[in-house]
C-alpha cells in the first residue's frame, strides 16, 4: 500500500513521543527532590516510582478505554486492554486505527504516559509530609479514574469537544487537572513544620541539590517535544515543527521573564525563579501549541513567566505551602494557557475565550470536588500527614529505613 | 524508487534505537555508581568510558563481521569493516540491506552499542575491588570475541537459530552472557571487605548517591525503548509499538511487584528493591517483547519482581558480594524471560521451553567457561584484585589519584 | 502526494536532531559544574539557562535571518521571523522548503539550537570569575550578531562557500568560533585566585562534582548524534548513518588515546582525560563526519586525543586559566578537524587543505576581533571580572544569594 510508509512514519513519531513523555518522569524527580530537603528524597524518589509504574498499569487496566469509550466500539471496554493475547483485532491496526496514523498500542502507551504526569504534579507540592500509604491510594483513584474521565469529556470525544472547547496537548486536561489536586493537597495537609512561623512569616526552605533541579527542567523542556509534539498526532511536518517552534519560544520567553521580573523585585538573580519561568511558559503555551505564531508564544511566554513570579508570592502570602512552585507552573499557568488560546493566534475571540473559561471551571470543579473527596476520606480513615516526629526526622528514615546518600564523605583524599 | 519513504523511515528508527541504546551506558554509569560507595566512584567511570569507546572499537575492527559472518560474502570478514575507506559497496545499501530495512552502517552501529551493554553488566557486580587493568582486559576479550562468537550462533544465522531457539533482544544472548560472567567475576574475586563478618552475617553496605541511582534505572528503561524496539530491525508499526507496551508494562509490572513483595517480608518500602524491580521486568521481557500481549508481559514483570526480591536474598546467602544486584537482574531475570517465551505468548509450547532451556544451557555453559578461562588467566598473571590497603583507601585514589567530590562543602553559605 | 511520506520522514528526522542539540545544554551545564567548585555552581547554571533561552529569543528576533538572507526573499529579512502570525506562507512549506526536506519551523529550530552552542562553550572557559552582567551582554552579541554573521558566510551560500571551504556540522563554525572567544575571554579576564602561584607554578583546581561531569559527556555524545546527523539536513540513509558511526568511532578513539597518552606521560588513569578526549574526538570529526570512512574517523579521533592532552598542558604553560579545558577541545580540536577535511577522506587533497587553512583564518581573524572589541568595551564600562571578596566567597552568594546544596547534610540516619 502507498500509506505505509506515512503511516510508518507517523506512528514513528508517535513513538519517539512517548519515550520524551516517559522521560518527563525523570525530569519531575530531579526537580523535586532538587528543592526539597534531602532528608525526603527517597520518599520523592519512590513516590515517583510508584506513579509511572501503578499509573501504567490502572491505564492498562481501565484507564485507556475509560478515557477512549467511543474507541473500537466491538472490541473495547472496561478491563478489556489487559485482557487482550498477543494481538487486538487486526494486529493494533483496525481500519480506525490504519486512518489515524498510529496503532492502537501506540495510542495506548502515548496516552498511558500522559496520565501518570497528572499524579506527579501532585507528589512534588504534597511533598516532604504526606503519608506515603495515602499518597499511593490518591494516585491510583485520581490516574485510573478522575483524569481518564475528565479525559473523556474532550479528547474521548465527550461534552466539552462539542462545546468547542479548545485544549492542544493540556494546559487544562493534565497540568491543571494535577494543579487542582495539588492545592487541594497543599491545603487539607496544612504547611511543613517550620515553613511559617508564630508571626505568620514566611520561612524559604532551599532545595538540597539544585543541579539535579536545573537538570529536571532542562529534561522536562526535552520532554515537551514530545507532550507537545506528540499531540498532534502525527508527523505532520507543518504542524508538528510549527509546535516545537511554539513550544520552545514560550519556554525561552518564560525564563527570561521570570527572571527579570523577579530580579526587579527582588533584586537578585534567582535561578529557582528562572527555572519556574521556564516551565511556566511549557505550561502556557500547551493548550494552543498548534495555533500560535512564534511571536505569539513569546508573548504567552513572558507573561506565564510574571505570572510564576507574583503567583508564587500569591501562594506564600495564602500561607499555602508548595515546596516546589507546582501550583504556580501548573495550575494558574495552566489557567492562563487556556484562556490565551481565546486571546492569541488563530482561534482568538471573546466567544472562544468565554468557552475556554467554561472548560476551565467545569475542569476545575469536578478536579476539586474529587480531590477534595478523596483526600478527605483518606484524612478520616488512615489519616493524610506522617506524625511530627516522621517531619523532622525526615521520611526516608521513618517511612523507608534508608538515607539517599548514606555513604557520602566530605575530603576523600 | 517507490520504497525510499519507507527505507528511510525504517532506517531512521533503527539510528534513534541506536542513539537510545548508547544512552543506556548513562543509565548503567549512574545505577553503578549510585549503590556503590564513594571511595570508588571514579573508578567505576572509568571503567564505564572504557566499556563503551573500546567496545565499539574493538567491534569496529573485528567484532562485526565476526558475529555476523553470512552478511556481506564478497567483502566482509575478520578486521575488514574498519579497513573501509569512505564507502562500503553500494554506499552501506548493498542489496542486502536494501532489502533489510537499514544501511550497513547503521547495522554495526546498533549491534556495537549492543555488544558493549554486555561488559557494563559485569562491571557493576565486580565493582568496588576489580584491578582496573584487570577489568580492561577482561572487558577486551569479552566484548571483542565471547560475545560476538555466541551472538553468531543466533543472531548470526547459526545453530541456534536453526535450533528454533527464540531470543528477541537478548536476555539470554546479551543479558545472562553478561550476567554469567559476573557471576564468575564475582565468585573469583571473592566479597569485599567488610561484606560478611566472621559469622558469615552479611552487612548492607549502602551506595552513596541513590538520586544517580534512580536516574540510572528511568534512563535505562528509556534505553530499553531502542533495546527491544529497536531489535525488530525496522520501524514496522505493529511489532514496534507491540513491543514498547510490552516493554513498558512489564517494568511497571515487576518494579510494582518487587517493591510489594518485599514490602511483605521486610516491612519497608525498599527503593532500591522497587528499581531493581523495574530492571528485572525489562530483562525478563526482553526475549519474548514481540511475541506478548499486555497480560502475558505484565505476569511476566510480577514473576521477575518476585524473583529480584528471592534472586537477591539467595545470592547473599550464598556469599556472593554483588553490590548492584546485576546477577538477579540480568542473569537470573535473563533466564527467566528466556523460558517465558515458551510458556506464555505466541509462542508458548512445551517443545519450545525444552529448546529455550537448551539455548539457555548452551550459552551459559559457553559463557561460564570462557569468562572462567580469562579470569583466571588474568587473576594467575597480574592478579584480579586490589590490594587491601587499596581496597579500604577506595579505588579513586588508589587508581586514579582522584576524588570524585574533591571540592565539595558543606554550609555553603 | 508521493513525497510525503518521504518529506514526513526527512521533517522528523530534523526535529529529533533538534531536540538533541537542545540536549546538549544539559550536557554542557553538567560538564561546567561537575568540572569547577562547587561555590559557582548556581551561577554557572543560571548563565547556562541564560544562553538556551537568550540564545533562541535572539534567533527569532533577528539571527536566523541575518544568517541565511538568501532564503525567503521575498518574506525574511532581519526581525521578520518573530513577526509573524499563525503561519509564514505556505504554512512553513514553501517551494524552496518543500524541496529542502524539512519545514521553515524546523530550519529556524535546529540551528537556533546551534546558535546557543556557541556562547555555551565561552562559559565554561570563563567560569567561576566572570560577572554575570557582563556574560549576560557579551552572549546576546556574539549569538545574536557575531555567530550568525560568520556562519552566513559558508552555510548561509557566502564567500566562504564560494570558496569551497568545507565545515559540514561546525568544527570552525561553531567550535571554534566559541573556542576563539573563549580564549580572548580567558586571556583578558586572568586567571582565577590560586590558578597560578607567585612562582608561576600551576595549581590544580579540582571540580567538584565528577559524576555530573561524566554525565555531561555522554549526554553530550548522544547530542552529537543530533548536532552531526542533523547536518546532512534530510534523514538521507547512507548520509546519516554513515556520519552517525564515523561521530561514534572518533569519540571512541578521541578518549581511548587520550587516556592511553596522559596515562603514558603521567602515570595515572586520569577520567577528566577520558572525557575532554572523547569530546575532542567528538568536535575533530565534525567538520567532515559525511566524508570519512570507519578508519579514517578512528585516525582523526586518536590525533584529536592525543592533541588533547598537549593542549591542555600547552594552555596551562602559557598561564590561560580555563576550568573546563573548553579551548583544548573546542578550538584546538576545532582546527585539527576542520583540517583533517583535506587530509582524510573523500576531499582529502593539498588544495582543500589549503582552503580549510584560509577558512580557519578567516572565521578566527574575526571571531578574535570582534570578541576582543566587546569583552574589551565591557571591561572598560561595567567591567569583566567580579570583585576578589566575591570570587573567594564564590558567585553563587555574591551574585545570586543561594547555595547550590543548601540542605545537603552527611550522616542522615
């Protein structure tokens, strides 16, 4: 057939997508544990483990065909992806797939991929006080059930896709489904002991490793390409390097912004700053990668990076405590991409902005309702927050027997 | 021509799976140096650069064509591929390959990175007391000749391939030739000091870096991607994407199920346990990755996640001093995903797990006596170990007269 | 259409090339900090964040046209790229483009990413001394006039071109014109305090964190798979899997010789050798990585080896103080390859070699110039060097106000 090599192409694509999203999970890792305390560090470290494995699995299990019920009408269902033998009907490639560009394997893996990130955004602002139990009983309801059913509402073909709502590659659907969590989070497990004092001041708690931190963001924009890229669904060249254009302005502008901004206000060079500026514009330009001009993207790009800066000190001054910035890049810079698809390039206009908004409040409702639920019960049964003295001691001992550097010496030779 | 799309859509997936092959050695470097102890740091580094720019190297000069002795009649041979001025015949497109989906070139750059993972897999469980010349030596000979001899007998076209012996990417072909070998590495060399005590009780000794650790196992699953997706030898859509779900879920599956089982019997969330858990899924699905479907490779990964958790136990009581757990996980992991083509799958057959067990004796018994052989050699003319002193000192300064945190502080500000 | 499939292909060939230049941010962020004191980690990242984002703003605003003006003629023009709306004409597919094997988007990505490499390479070389502001200005300049201006002259069809001057990925164009500035930033900011004693007599400066900077190189070989694969501009079979073995194979030998020479002259087995000879393996076989065969690319590599470890001696006795031994590889090597053009390999003739000497003249003659005159004016205006107090209490506090491992601790459990 004349589309094979297309087709091969594409669903190369597809693939190659999939691996800079899997790679993301090593770029949140080093990010969080980088500004976190080192004495929580294989507690981040195992929690991440725990969400790309367990997500993987609910996707295969129910996730994929929760999100994708329209999807292979005779053959898909509920449990139905694991139960397969060797090969689904027509080898992954049933004429609805042969059209797509991809395969049905690659669909799922491409997709299961996407649903852990929206439980890892959770895990860095949650961090160095929840209970590890109660964490991994969150991630497996909110992975396996809440995201792949807001999921379904837009890219499963639901209600918010006739409404017209407009989400590329998720500003909404990933980053702020996980940024709502995420503030929920924040706010039922209250602050890390120490992080306000009596006075209500607020105490910076720095990072134990910023290399690693500077690394996670350089590997999350490098993942981008493929969150971003990989959205498109195909290779299509003009659609394809037209978001990697996009997608890369708006980081480089993010950065830039953040920094500049923050050093005018805080006169100094403050590199956790640019690093959030970055991811912030990552986060800003997701939800209309594809309808952007480049100097579009820039301007998304800088304003994403003064919202970090004043959304961080927003949050402080809420005396909520997010260790790692995670509700800044994702949840209000995820707000924020989403209403600019209704304001910037190709689809701007008030109506579309109004849509945009409607999505962004129906999405954010049912993300808080849900967490909030969630979370509440396991607050009343097995309890959210490690005890006091876990705190201090620091999770990796109280929850894991173990210290991230257990042999590390200073003057070796 | 009609198939140039194609062609160049194939080939251009097999120099991505080449490029994510050559990444594993980041993975190896970082999971080595992670669970072992400082003192040693740079030696393992070294060791890691030697591995990977001799290993092609020697494959360039020999190794190649000494592996793959059909291809190429008129002009292969022993020490012909690095004799080549600008252009092999037909420009790396003799008729063979233009049938094969891939250029000459990209099939020895592939199948050389390949032939270097073999050697990385014994430095990590002979570290920490290996002579370096030792090593290096060792790694020439295994790299150069063992592995390609045995290589031939499959991928080859020899007789094991005429046997009907199945081994997609190499758990037995790759990863139990390296597994064997460290196996008689470590067995020679005998338990670092302090390991065991006079009792025969065995300590922990804890690496110093678990973050490096962590990163090494995300990076290596990422290499595994262009390991198994890779060795369909083109970009084909189906078994391609086939094989990175299989892929995918069984790491998922056995980094779930080994942190789980130990969780049982040692009452802590063990994160080193969890990533050998993980490594041990992508082993053992590694022969049979085309030829699964997503339940088949998920019960293969919980089966290989219990046998990390047992696997390490029974080496320990065996006084075997393995500091990263390579022989669980790609030896006995290896053997493990060898069989399970004849048991689960398309395959699955009572005749073809006696011939999966046949191929699994054949290559361990080769592997076994060979690396006997050069070891012993080596340990009766210069001697495999370090002295005590340097033992204790740690290799980086015995060997290297280095320090791999030579200026590190602490209370910086 | 029956090219696009093909064009599909070539298309994601290039944006993959892309995303692994960007990579080598990473590479080189870790290779300057695991290489230097740990006091200048923070600034030496911020400056690192600063080239990729600065860098890529830059080239939309003005470089990418400056560089190649006879494209688009009757669109481009400096400042027009960023101008743009949703799409240039023809979506990113003009004739011209639709005949060169990739879109716009993806020609302005790739060597955006290129054009931040070379300002990248001057930081390492004037690390742990340079104000930032002043880095800060000097890189907007010489990435946004200096390196597109040069590289308009042989990739952008100029004289150089013209000339039959050959560099096919950069070993002039963009090593050495980072090498170039490096050295006159080294020479005009001095050594760093305790380089050089009283006496004359070189100290060492050891780095603080070498598993990061082992990391650095390997990430920056896999880049390299981008950065010489990208350059054959099309996902052309035999071109790029050629120049994908020859970068491998000179690596390989670049850090096989180089450790074999330093361990010959200085008795050790010195891993900081290993690595800047891969990297000058990497940067020699750059100029001409589609013209060699397997053997000629082991010489280039062996020479650029052993030229490492002269060179660096050879800087060290001229008293130029360059932390991360950027203009060793860099430039040095730079020349040796762009040399080693008319001496091995497929163009290898007298002539040639000639040419490449008038080339490497030429683009050095003005890379020298115009870095001197801008670090000549910012030193005489806002000036170059930091204040003594800061240099000893390190740029992460002087310049930035925040540690680079704040809360790491020894000793957890």
């Amino acid at each position: 057939m004349d589309n094979t090599a297309l087709f091969t192409a594409n669903n190369l694509w597809m693939m190659i997508c999939t691996g800079l999203v899997f790679f993301m999970h090593l770029g949140f890792s080093f990010l969080e544990i980088g500004l976190t305390r080192q004495k929580n560090t294989v507690n981040i470290l195992f929690k991440n483990f725990f969400v790309i494995t367990i997500g993987l699995i609910m996707y295969a299990l129910g996730g994929f065909n929760l999100m994708y019920p329209g999807f292979e009408e005779g053959s898909a269902g509920f449990l139905k992806f694991a139960g397969f033998g060797i090969a689904p009907p027509d080898g992954g490639m049933t004429a609805e797939y042969a059209s797509a560009g991809y395969t049905w394997w690659t669909d799922f893996l491409f997709q299961g991929m996407f649903a852990a990130t929206a439980a890892t955004i959770v895990s860095g602002a949650v961090a160095e006080r929840i209970k590890l139990n109660s964490f991994m009983i969150f991630t497996m309801i909110y992975v396996g059930l809440v995201y792949p059913l807001i999921g379904s509402w837009k890219w499963g073909g639901g209600f918010l896709d006739s409404l017209g709502f407009y989400d590329f590659a998720g500003s909404t659907l990933v980053h702020s489904v996980g940024g709502w969590a995420a503030l929920v989070g924040v706010y039922l497990l209250g602050a890390r002991i120490g992080k306000f004092d009596s006075n209500g001041k607020s105490n910076a708690i720095p990072g134990h490793n910023l290399p690693l931190a500077a690394a996670g963001v350089l590997i999350l924009w490098l993942g981008w390409f493929g969150f971003n890229g990989g959205s498109v669904l195909s290779a299509d060249p003009e659609l394809t390097s037209l978001t990697l254009v996009t997608t890369c302005l708006a980081a480089a502008a993010g950065g830039i912004s953040s920094s500049f901004v923050s050093n005018l206000m805080y006169k100094n060079y403050d590199l956790t700053m640019f690093m959030n500026g970055v991811l912030g514009g990552l986060v800003g330009i997701t939800a209309g990668a594809d309808q952007m001009g480049p100097l579009d993207s820039i301007l998304i790009g800088i304003i994403a990076g003064v919202i970090i800066v004043f959304g961080i000190a927003l949050i402080d001054k809420l005396k909520l405590d997010d260790p790692v910035g995670a509700i800044a890049v994702h949840l209000i810079c995820g707000v924020w991409g989403t209403l600019a698809v209704g304001i910037f390039g190709a689809m701007a206009s008030f109506e579309q902005t109004i849509i945009q908004l409607i999505g962004i409040l129906i999405v954010g409702g049912f993300s808080v309702i849900s967490s909030l639920i969630i979370f509440f019960v396991i607050k009343k049964t097995i309890g959210l927050r490690v005890e006091k003295e876990e705190e201090i001691k620091g999770l990796d001992m109280a929850e894991h027997g173990m210290a991230s550097y257990a042999d590390f010496r200073l003057n070796q030779n």
